[in-house]
C-alpha cells in the first residue's frame, strides 16, 4: 500500500524477520501506512506484536529486513543497522507507565523537553498545552503516588506526546485499567490522534479495540501477518479461518460441511450449493451470529440444537448452543430465555458469507 501520490509511507516495514535463537518470533513482516495512520496490530498472546513494535522503537535489531520512517532508513537488519530512539522522531508508551516517583506531573512531562533542550518558556507551554488536551491541569503539582492508575496513564501519555514526535507507538497502553475505563481512553486517544496527527502504531490483543480504533489493521498469528487491511475489510472480506474467527463481535461460527450431491451437508442438512467448496469433498463455512437465527424461519435450513447461554446485547439476545459438539452463536429478537440444555431450533436465515478449505484457506 504505497501512497499514490509517490510521498514515501510514514512507516514501512520491508520484509521483517527476528530470530531469537532459532524461534522465530516474527517472521516475514512486510507492511507500510501512510502519513498519520493509526495502525493496529493485534493477534493472540505470543504472536510477536511486542517483538514488532520494540522494533520500530529501535528496542529490537531485525535479524532480516529493514525498516523505514517517512522514506529514512531506522532499522537494517542485513546491516545490523539501528537508529537510536530520539534519531527516530518517535515515542512509546508501555502497558506499565513508570512515572517518575520524585517528580510532580508537571515536572514527568517537562523532563523530555528539558532533554530535547526546549527553552524554559516554550517547556511551561507546552507542558499546559498537553495538560488540557488529556484534561489532567488540576494535578499538575500531584506526585505521581497521590493520582489514580488512569490519570498516571494519562501522564505517561501526555509525557511522550510532549515532543510532539512524528510516530507514537503503543503497547497494549489501557490493558491495566478497567473496562469502563478503557472505554473512555480508547475515546481520549482517538481524539490526541486526531488532535497530533501522529502516525500510530498501537498494540492489542483485544479485537474490540482494533475495530474501534484502527484505521489500518494487521492481524498477527505466530510471527506473521495474516492479513492486512482496513477494519471492515478484514471483516468483510477474511482470507483465512484465523481473521474470519478472531475478529468480530459476536464471534462467528465456522461450520464443517461435506460435498454430496450437488450440494454442501452438515448432519443431513443442505447448506450450500457444492460449487462453493470448488474442486473440495470437505469445507468450512463461515456464519457470523446474525446469519443464524434463533427459531425456525420458513423456507431456511434449520437445525436443533442445546441451548448453553444468552446474552442480552442492546435490546437483541446473542444465543450459545451446541450442535454435535460444535459450539454455534446465534442472535434472537428481544430478550430470549431458555433451560440449560433444552432443545432449541436455529434456522440459517443467510449466508455462508465466506467458504475456507480445512486448511483455514479461502476458496469462495
Ligand atoms: N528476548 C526474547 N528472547 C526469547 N524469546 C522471546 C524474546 N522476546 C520475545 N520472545 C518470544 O517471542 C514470541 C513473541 O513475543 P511477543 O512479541 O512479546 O508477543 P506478544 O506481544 O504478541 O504477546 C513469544 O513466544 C516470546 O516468548
Ligand atoms: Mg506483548
């Protein structure tokens, strides 16, 4: 995704790799936004989104593949090359936010300009400008011990926007605070991003937040990009079982179908014509929870099967059963309410939306 206009991307990322011994923990990495992005990279715990982002923050030597901001070269892996932190023009903010304890906020956020050698004036207005824009002037003399979890965050914020760097990056930043709070932040940081124009790059393991927040999202799995994109493309337009299943909310249901006759069967079922499932006997089909409807529905296929769970979601019910031992999400109208184990029809009102082979690839 190189910008038409032939401005080089803000952050390109050229076919990354970094071994430790011989784990690779990300692998083959080839990604790149333009000028004030916000890139979200999400994935599972363990799926090499820190490794990434430490280095694009120069923490991390790539052991192949180099790194690129606004067309410079930060980091070459074939020439074991690294540009130090301030040669990168970027800040990071961690999960842990380790204010320092002796300084009052004011002096957290004034300590980088103090290094970046800003004149004494040009420290206390920016200080005050960054201050109002995470809405924390009242504590402007607190000690970091007398504010709570979520004003420390919003100083660890504002301290590494001070500088006003080009590119942010962020590591799993609200995981510490709680939901509600969470909420409110994710909201906060959109409008700073709005507010700085910073290219961003943010890592989560939480798909809600790469949903929300993102305006590209790569979605990692053991070391690589499973696919890269806008938001709703991803969730539009899966390519693999992994990204079809790991993004969304509720979470879709992938269903194991096999080819007989001219048609794809799930326990004496037709679900689909066989000419989705290609030159393959067995496939997967994707429904997301609002294709498969609680209740039986004239003219759609439907199945039995043993309520486990409902959950109300503004004003509709999402719906857990099982099925053979396969776990399905379905939606019902209103609030709906069943026993435990009791026999349920749901009714496959559209779709598949995606068909996958059994190796997670998409074939229609
Ligand atoms: N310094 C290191 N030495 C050895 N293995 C590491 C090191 N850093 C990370 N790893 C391994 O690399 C993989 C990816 O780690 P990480 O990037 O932290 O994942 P994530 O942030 O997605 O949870 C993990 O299996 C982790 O154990
Ligand atoms: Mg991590």
């Amino acid at each position: 995704m190189s910008p038409a206009n032939g401005n080089p991307a803000a952050i390109a990322i050229r076919n990354v790799s970094k071994r430790f011994g011989s784990f690779t923990a990300v692998d083959n990495v080839d990604i790149s936004v333009p000028q004030g992005a916000f890139l979200v990279l999400v994935g599972p715990s363990g799926c090499g989104k820190s490794t990434l982002l430490r280095m694009l923050a120069g923490l991390e030597t790539p052991s192949e593949g180099e790194m690129a901001f606004m067309g410079r070269i930060v980091s070459d892996g074939t020439r074991g090359l690294v540009a130090d932190a301030g040669a990168r023009d970027a800040g990071l903010v961690f999960q842990s936010y380790a204010l320092w304890p002796h300084m009052t906020v004011a002096g957290n956020i004034e300590w980088p300009l103090k290094v970046a050698k800003w004149s004494k004036a040009d420290r206390a207005a920016r200080v005050d400008e960054v201050l109002g824009l995470l809405g924390i002037a009242a504590l402007k003399e607190r000690y970091p011990a007398e504010i709570s979890g979520g004003q420390q965050q919003r100083v660890a914020i504002a301290r590494t926007i001070g500088p006003k760097p080009n590119i942010l990056l962020f590591d799993e930043p609200l995981s510490n605070l709680d939901a509600k709070l969470r909420i409110e932040m994710r909201s906060e940081l959109m409008r700073i991003h709005r507010a700085t124009g910073a290219t961003s790059v943010y890592v989560t393991h939480d798909q809600v937040e790469a949903m929300t927040m993102a305006s590209h999202v790569a979605v990692l799995n053991n070391g690589k990009v499973e696919q890269f994109g806008a938001p709703l493309e991803l969730l539009e337009n899966p390519r693999t079982t992994f990204v079809a299943t790991f993004l969304g909310t509720p979470p879709a249901n992938l269903i194991e179908v096999n080819k007989s006759g001219d048609g794809l069967v799930y326990d004496g079922l037709r679900l689909a014509d066989a000419s989705r499932a290609e030159a393959q006997d067995g496939v997967q089909l994707l429904y997301r929870a609002h294709d498969l409807m609680v209740g039986d529905v004239e003219g759609r296929p439907t199945i039995s099967a043993r309520f486990e769970e409902a959950a109300p979601i503004a004003g509709r019910t999402m719906v857990t059963a099982f099925s053979n031992g396969q776990r399905l999400t379905a939606m019902a109208d209103g609030y709906f309410r069943a026993a435990i184990g009791d026999q349920i029809s749901l009714s496959f009102v559209n779709g598949p939306s995606a068909v996958f082979a059994m190796s997670g690839e998409r074939i229609s």
